[in-house]
C-alpha cells in the first residue's frame, strides 16, 4: 500500500504564515524565523524577507534541531 505525501506548501500560505522568531534574537532583526505549516515547516533568516524560505519536512527539521542541540555539529 502506498502513501501520498502531503503537499509542498504553496507561496500564499508562505505568505500568510504566522512566522516566530529565536528566543535568542537579539532585537536586532538578526535572527532566524520558523513556520509551522502542517507536515512542513519553513526557515527564514528576518535580515533577507525577500528570498524564498528553507521548506523541510518535520522530520528534517528535527533532525537538524537535534544534530543542533546535541552538539554533534562542532
């Protein structure tokens, strides 16, 4: 049995996504924003809004919160 992935998200719903920033933002809009959208999530960095975002699945960015916060990236 197969299963459809889910859906690439589409540039409206980029758009209208409800986008947070770090915790460690400075205040300087120099951080990282994240989007929660569903079976994706998307990357931004707030100093360049007008280049497309980073999409990964959930599972990718897990993977890269986790390699992250482990510190196996040193």
């Amino acid at each position: 049995m197969s299963t459809i992935p889910p859906r690439r998200p589409r540039a409206e719903e980029l758009y209208d996504a409800h986008w947070r920033r770090s915790s460690y933002s400075g205040g300087a809009n120099d951080c990282v924003e994240l989007a929660d959208l569903g079976a994706y999530a998307a990357v931004r960095d707030s100093k360049a809004l007008d280049l497309s975002p980073v999409i990964l699945s959930r599972s990718a960015l897990d993977e890269l919160l986790d390699h992250f916060a482990d510190g196996s990236h040193r």
